[in-house]
C-alpha cells in the first residue's frame, strides 16, 4: 500500500482506498507490509495524510504513538515492512524524500515484535528492528527503529 519504492502502481492507491477504511473500522494500529524487501516505517497515516510526527514520549531513540478509540479523528495507521532478511537486492528506486517514512533504508533486516497489556489496561505493541552486516556475519539493532504503539 505504503511502498518504499518511488515507482507508485495504481493497484496501491486502490488498495489504500479499501483496505485503509477497513483498518480504521476496526482499530488496527499497525500494518506489516512486505514486497519491495527494503526497510521502512511510516508515521502514523490515514488517507494517505501523516497524523502527527510528535512522539508520545520524549524518547529520542525510539517513537510512541498512542491512540485512543473513542478519538477517531486522530487515528493513524503505523505501516511497517518491508522484509529483507536472506533476499538479494533489486535495483530499486527508494522514495526516501517522502516525509510519510519516518525511516527507510536497502538493508537486510528482521523486525523484533512484543505485544503486551500493561497493568493499566493499555495495549502495547513494540518493534525494533534487527540488521544483519552479511560480510562479519554481525547482527545489530537498528538505530532509531524502536516503535511502540500504545492503545488505552
């Protein structure tokens, strides 16, 4: 829907069209993409549009996003993706001048996931992500990949 790649099909504006509105019917906080096997994170977006850039937290190595159901209005979708662990690289175009992508990047990585409820009530999802340096065989985290979506 949300590709990292320049090249923009007419299929991903439709999907955005119908998938996005379902999403956001249902609460969705988070969606894990994957076909252009490069790296990526959006802010949180509806319609295209990006909701807000501005951390809950004031983490600088990490963003926190919380939504709260009953405040439709400010909803957003977090879009993540686009796995590249193993594959080789294509010669893709990166639209890393988009200011939807909070980060993007041509690396091979994996994402860490946890998924809790906190003793408040509230959900948390949480992510980094993990690279792998294929020529020492060294895996790193990912600088400035931690993201944790909090749901009250």
């Amino acid at each position: 829907m949300y590709t990292s790649a320049k090249y923009k099909s007419f299929i991903a504006k439709e999907m955005i069209e119908k998938w996005e509105s379902l999403f956001l019917k249902m609460n969705v906080t988070s969606v894990f993409e994957n076909h252009v096997h490069t790296y990526k994170q959006t802010y949180p977006l509806k319609d295209g549009k990006i909701v807000t850039k501005k951390s809950s937290d004031s983490s600088t190595e990490s963003f926190t996003y919380t939504k709260v159901p009953e405040q439709y209005n400010q909803h957003g979708i977090i879009y993540v993706g686009d796995g590249s662990w193993g594959v080789t690289f294509w010669n893709v175009q990166m639209d890393v001048k988009n200011p939807i992508f909070r980060q993007i990047g041509a690396f091979s990585h994996v994402y860490h996931v946890n998924t809790r409820l906190l003793n408040s009530g509230t959900t948390a999802l949480e992510l980094s992500a993990l690279g792998y340096n294929s020529t020492c065989g060294a895996i790193y985290h990912v600088e400035g990949s931690k993201l944790r979506i909090l749901t009250v």
